[in-house]
C-alpha cells in the first residue's frame, strides 16, 4: 500500500485531475459569456439561483450557500446583495439564529433561472456532452460521484 504522501498506484490520477481543471477552467468562462450576453446572468448567478431552487423552500443558509457555491463568506455576502438589488434573491433572518441569515430565491430569480437553464443546458451538451460518447459521459458522471461521496463521507443519520 502506497504512503500517505507518496506516488499513487493509479499514475493516471495527476492526468485526469489536470484534465479536470483544463475543462473547468475553459469551459466556465464561455459558459459565462453565453448567459451574460443572452440573459445578462453571470454563471456565478445562475449557480446560486440553481442552489437555491433546490434547497427546502427554495432556501439556503448563507453559509451553506458559500458551500454548494464554493466561494468565501464574504463574496456570498456580496454577491446575494448584488442580486437582492436585481430583485433575484433576498435576505432572510434565521428565527433560530441570529448569528445566520437565509438567502431566498424570490419569483423573478425562478423565473430568470427558468429563462436561462435552455442556454446553460445547450451550452453544457455543445462544449461537454457532445465531445464524448454517452458511456464516456456515464464514467466520467460516476467516476467523480465516488470522488464526492469519498470526499464528503458518510451521510449524517
């Protein structure tokens, strides 16, 4: 069994993680650049408004937003005023802690992210799903679901 810190029985691991960020890294920005100039939605937008739509009464804790959207405290904070001004998104005390807010999604944020998901959707089959095959696309959505669930661990009961 390989140390902790040393080489990796699997060789092609460095390989396919580099590839993995070459994708992210090329394909977010031409993502962004198809609902900003279609929907005037950044990508970043969209991610939150997709959250959040998703979440129990279409309603993330700040801090658990920060998580699913991976980005700091502070730019979550930022970013939810940014589209609490455009109407998308809005505050929301946590009755059980004032130490926690919610951010909610509000009808014209659903209703934007309605109008925007046959783009982001066409762009995600265009630049990703149609440069593989569907088995590809099946090992490849399965091979980096056991990446998650090992890097998240056992669900809590």
């Amino acid at each position: 069994m390989p140390e902790p810190d040393g080489p990796t029985t699997h060789p092609a691991a460095a390989d396919a993680w580099g590839a993995l960020l070459r994708v992210h890294a090329m394909l977010v920005p031409l993502l962004d650049r198809e609902l900003q100039a279609r929907h005037h939605l950044p990508l970043v937008w969209y991610d939150v408004l997709l959250e959040l739509n998703s979440g129990p009464d279409r309603r993330l804790r700040m801090s658990e937003l920060g998580e699913r959207v991976t980005l700091s405290r502070t730019r979550v904070s930022r970013l939810i005023d940014e589209m609490t001004q455009a109407g998308l998104v809005r505050r929301e005390a946590n009755p059980d802690d004032r130490r926690s807010a919610y951010a909610v999604l509000t009808v014209k944020g659903r209703t934007a992210l309605r109008q925007a998901a046959p783009t982001y959707l066409a762009g995600i089959e265009r630049q990703f799903g149609q440069a593989m095959t569907p088995a590809e696309l099946t090992a490849v959505r399965d091979g980096l679901g056991k990446v998650v669930r090992r890097v998240a661990g056992p669900a809590p009961h």
